[in-house]
C-alpha cells in the first residue's frame, strides 16, 4: 500500500511540475530560505572540541554559542518560544563520562544545569518544561538507547518528576512532543517488547501506541499534522498524522528522500512546517583521534562524523526527491565544512526568555 501511495505522488509531482509553477520551481531554495526569519541550532566539532552554532535558515553567519573547551555541547533543542536552547554537556572520557542536562538563552547566555546521567531534552509545547531521557547506567555508553525511564524538568520550579509510566520507558531516544501536548513520539530499541520501532507515548497517561513505520527519529510538525523520520540510513520519509485523533495513525507516505551515496539523519521542521534541515555525510564510525568523541554508527550523539553537513528540502513537495540528481530548486546544502554539523534545530528567535 505504502508502495503504491509512493508512484502515485511521484506522478502527481511531475504532473504539477509540467502543467504549472515552473516558475515557482526554478526559484534556488537557497533564495527562499534567505528571506525566512528562521535560525538553526545545531552541533559541530570545531577546534577538537563539541559546540552549539546558530545559523541563518540559508546557513549564513555561523555562530559559536558555546566557546567552551572544558565541555563537550551536543544534541541543541530550541523552546517553543524561540528563547531558550536545551542541550546536553559531555564531561570527561569514555566510560567515565557525565552527560547532563543544560539550558541556556539562544544568544548562549545564562547557562544552567538541570540534570545529570541525562540524555535527548525535549520541550513541552508551552516551553515551562523541559523532558529528558535519564541514563540507564552510571557508567557511560554512547549509544543512544542506552536510556531507562522519562522526567519532566519544571523549569519555574526546579522539581524533577517521572512520567506516569516511566517505569515502563526504557531504550528510548530522540523523544519531542506533539504541538497539542497530548503525545510523545519517540524511537525504541530493544525495549518495550518492540524490536526497533516508532511509538506514540500518551504524555500524561499510559497509552503507548505502535506506529508500524520502519526506521527512527521521529519528529512531528510544528502544525502537528505531519512525521517526518528517518526510514532508513539512507532514506527521509515524510507522511500525514493527526495527532489530535483520538488513535493517531500514519496515513500514506507522500514524500521520500533518497540519497544512494551518504547516510541521511536528524531531520527537523521549520517552525512553518513547509521545509526539513536534516544531517548527510559518509557512512563510518567516528574517529577515537578526536577528543571528546567515541566510536559507534556516525549519527550517534558524540561520535565523529567526518564530512557531514546540514542540508534542507521544501517539505511542499511530493514523491522524491534525489539528493544526488536534485537542483538548486529542490535542495540546499546550508554547510559546506564537513565538521560533524548534525541535530538541527529550527527556530523563530522571538527575544528574551520568559521568567
């Protein structure tokens, strides 16, 4: 079914092409991206060391937010509002360590520590809570499902609670919350009874519904009506969702992309939920050279992926799209530097935090 849905789109993709907005298509994506008021948070290894960049939506100015050589910054998560970046931190190596749980304004200012042994934040729609994965174990393990459990950080008030069904969450990652704040969509591993899978976890009840699409990181659009995830290593899949449904499902596939060459990862909606920033480079499994790195599939938080940059597609269109046979009017490379620029971020900067 999911097949069949796929060439219908494909078809109705070369159908509007031919008959209209030629125009429309031959616009560079970059030009567009360029006039968006949109910034992207994302991690680099710049200097032997992890930071937090923003960028312009087009991948002008590059900003270093973190300058911190003591620490290691990944994985940036950007509040609702625009105001506030959570992060985790890496302190110490290998086995030894700490990953915590950071907050900080989007200027890099005021940073703040809320947790520690915690992986993957995750903001609530209305941008007071902040959601984390805690640690499995004390000792360190970069893979990202090595997590057990759910908290909830209230930033007003500094208190840490479980989700209701914490104690049976566990090898979660790249967890984020539907806009209506009902649902939490996350990726499993080797957990839960479910080999690798995609869920839907009610967010303040024990529900947890399967949504029997093969791959991982989810993530849901800011209009809430639309998953993108990875489906594969090499494969982004875009398809409708109503997450104000009583039994959300995922309805037929309506957009691929496809890259033969690089692995494709860490996809992310504009705050407009019309384009996707994602993370593409060279398969490999990190480089131990690099200090404050470890060794694992290339995607993974903390691990070296020489030669990856951030890229962005129009999220309008349909069928596939070719990375490697696309134009200028499809796709946008935002970074040209290949230092490890991966979990992108969008965002609308709207000013100051709220107390």
């Amino acid at each position: 079914m999911k097949r069949i849905s796929h060439h219908l789109a494909h078809a109705v993709l070369a159908l509007t092409i031919t008959t209209g907005s030629i125009a429309l298509a031959q616009t560079p994506l970059r030009n567009v991206l360029k006039a968006l008021p949109f910034k992207i948070a994302y991690e680099s290894y710049v200097d032997n060391n992890w930071e937090i960049f923003v960028m312009n939506a087009d991948g002008s100015n590059p900003v270093n937010l973190t300058h911190s050589p003591d620490a290691n910054e990944h994985y940036p998560q950007v509040s609702p509002d625009g105001t506030r970046i959570a992060f985790v931190d890496d302190r110490g190596e290998g086995r030894d360590a700490v990953r915590s749980l950071w907050v900080m304004d989007v200027n890099g200012k005021h940073r703040k520590k809320l947790a520690d042994y915690a992986r993957q934040p995750f903001w609530s729609p209305d941008g007071k809570v902040v959601g984390f994965l805690p640690q499995e174990y004390p000792k360190f393990n970069v893979i990202d499902f090595f997590t057990k459990g759910m908290d909830f950080d209230n930033l007003a008030t500094g208190a840490i609670t479980p989700h209701v069904n914490s104690t049976n969450l566990w090898h979660l990652y790249n967890p984020n919350f539907s806009p209506n704040g009902k649902w939490i969509v996350s990726t499993v591993h080797a957990g839960m009874g479910v080999d690798h899978g995609i869920l839907l976890i009610e967010a303040h009840g024990d529900r947890i519904l399967n949504l029997n699409i093969p791959g991982c990181r989810p993530c849901l659009s800011p209009d809430g009506k639309q998953v993108a995830w990875g489906a594969g290593d090499h494969e982004i899949a875009v398809a409708p969702i109503d997450t104000t449904a009583e039994t959300p499902v995922v309805g037929p596939w309506r957009l691929h992309i496809l890259d033969a060459t690089n692995k494709i990862y860490h996809v992310d909606w504009s705050p407009d939920s019309r384009f996707l920033c994602f993370s593409r480079g060279p398969d490999g499994e990190g480089d131990l050279t690099k200090p404050g790195t470890f060794q694992a599939a290339c995607e993974i938080v903390g691990v070296y992926a020489k030669g990856w940059n951030l890229c962005a597609v129009s999220a309008e269109r349909q069928g596939t799209i070719d990375l490697n046979a696309a134009t200028d009017a499809d796709f946008a490379m935002l970074t040209t530097n290949g230092c490890s620029n991966k979990e992108p971020a969008w965002f609308r900067p709207r000013g100051r935090p709220r107390k």
